[in-house]
C-alpha cells in the first residue's frame, strides 16, 4: 500500500494538469473560432494560467510525503 499523502499529491497532480488542458483548449478555440474581441489578453492570461496549472500539477507530482 502507499501512504495516503502520496495517493492524495498524485491525484490533485492530475487535477492541475487536466485544468491546465482544458484552459489551454479553450485559449485556443476562443481565438481560432473568434469569440472574444480581445485576442491578445485572452491568449497571455490562458497561457499564464496553463502555465501555473501545470507547475502546480508538477509540484504534487514530485512532492514526496507532505514535504
């Protein structure tokens, strides 16, 4: 059996990594399929957002024990 903070880090690890995608796909089909009138804004704060999601997502991952 593994620790129950091991199983816990894992599981919000893909919370944050399956959020950062589906931010990610909605950047991308808010500005192929014009939706919004301010590409720029929405395409830096998606990608931001991804990319906070996905170190987030990365730091569950590596933490070991509740370090």
């Amino acid at each position: 059996m593994y620790p129950p903070v091991l199983i816990i880090n894992d599981k919000l690890g893909n919370f944050f990594i399956d959020i950062a995608k589906l931010v990610f796909a909605g950047v991308v089909l808010s500005t192929l399929l014009d939706i919004t009138s301010g590409k720029l804004l929405v395409l830096i704060l998606g990608i931001s957002a991804t990319v906070v999601f996905v170190i987030v997502g990365l730091k569950y991952y590596k933490e070991k024990g509740g370090k």
